[in-house]
C-alpha cells in the first residue's frame, strides 16, 4: 500500500475561538479513529507556530541558522498526516474528508518508494 503525506495549511495569526475549534477538534479526533479502524493511518502531529521553526543551511560547510519559516507566507504548514492508501484517490478521499473537518486546504502527495 502507498503511503500519502496530508499537510494541512492554516492562515497565519490567531486561532479561532474555542467555540469554533473545539467541534472541529472533535470532529478530528473522530476522523483520525476512522483512519485507524481502516488500517490508513501509518503517524501524524500537529505544529507549533512557524515562529517556532528554524532553517538550517549548510554552505562551505559553515552552518547557518534563520530564525522563522522556511518560506514566508498568509498560510503556514500547521499539522500533517501520514496515510496509507491503496491509490491517489482513495488518499484524496481521506483528504477531502479532513478538508471539511478543518475548512482548510489539504495537500496530499505521495511519499517516495512506498
């Protein structure tokens, strides 16, 4: 079985009130149980703010370190998942399905060699 990378892409700023996020909470736990009980889901997690994140660049074998993301943005990667499907579309189910928990843009792309 192939397996799948789900990046989840969130608007940068402040998360929504709890009204709001915890169904969606929820509504991703249940969905991360249905993706178990499949046999689909192989790990996942949930990021800290691209603040958090440092690149590191070696070049003439100095190393180099920028505070921040590797890429600036409105949306940041905030959360993956990695599945296990038996093709691309069966991965864009799971995504599809996730997009709606979220209402977020899911990338969905297949990991090398599996």
């Amino acid at each position: 079985m192939k397996q799948y990378l789900l990046s989840v892409y969130q608007p940068d700023g402040d998360l929504p009130p709890a009204e709001i996020l915890e169904p969606i909470m929820q509504d991703l736990v249940a969905w991360n149980q249905e993706l178990r009980d499949a046999g689909a889901w192989v790990f996942g997690a949930g990021l800290l703010p691209p603040s958090t994140a440092t690149v590191v660049r070696v070049k003439d074998s100095e190393l180099l370190l920028t505070d921040g993301p590797f890429v600036e943005g409105k949306e940041h990667l905030g959360g993956f998942t990695v599945i296990a499907a038996p093709d691309l579309d069966a991965a864009v189910a799971w995504g599809r399905r996730l997009s709606e928990i979220t209402t977020l843009p899911i990338e969905v792309r297949p990991l090398q060699g599996t």
